[in-house]
C-alpha cells in the first residue's frame, strides 16, 4: 500500500518503542475511499500508538514483510545484549492503530543468532 513502518531506535538517553508510519505512495495512485488513505496523507509522518503496548526497546533489529505481517526479530536490547526475540504485527491494523496488538512468539528449539 505504499507505506514505510519503522520501530524502535535510541534518542540518546534511553531506547525506543515507537511506531512510526509514511505513506510514500502519490495519492493520485491510492484508492481514496481507503481508511489508511485518509488517516496518512502523502509523506507526512504519524506515530502508531498501540494501548496494548509495543515489543520493548531496541536497536539494530531486524525486520521483514510476510504477507500483510510485519516481523521485528532480536537487535541490542537496552541491557546491551544481542536479543532473538520475535514480535510481529499485521499491518492491516494501521487502519486503526489505536488497535494495534503486536504478538511475541515463543519458541520451543534454540533461536538462531541475533
């Protein structure tokens, strides 16, 4: 749908749990009768809150689109150590990011290296 969706970073004195979205597609491409479209105007940045709260802070995670799935794995956790933590959200849900609901998956083998 044209959007870029960052997590996470550092603002220099303590790590980050924040969502951010951009729309980057030209609005004479979208489809105007969309919820998203009218929520997130062309390259104007908006912050997602989730009242479920987000995955905790980190840097240098990794992250990859599945489908409409978004999944963040491991980075440096604010203890300085390498994280293999696995959260993902759908990303239909920035329709209503007051909705958002990240899920944390558990594993039951060793997880690969942050």
């Amino acid at each position: 749908d044209g959007f870029l969706v960052i997590y996470g970073g550092h603002d220099g004195a303590k790590y980050l749990t924040d969502v951010w979205a951009i729309r980057v597609l030209d609005d004479r491409l979208a489809t105007e009768d969309s919820q998203r479209t009218k929520l997130y105007k062309v390259f104007k940045w908006r912050q997602c809150f989730s009242r479920f709260g987000n995955p905790p802070g980190s840097l240098f995670a990794g992250a990859a689109v599945l489908g409409d799935t978004w999944h963040i794995f491991g980075g440096q956790s604010e203890s300085g150590f390498a994280s293999s933590e696995l959260w993902s959200l759908n990303l239909d849900q920035l329709e209503s990011p007051e909705n958002m609901q990240w899920r944390h998956y558990s594993y039951s083998s060793v997880a690969p290296s942050p």
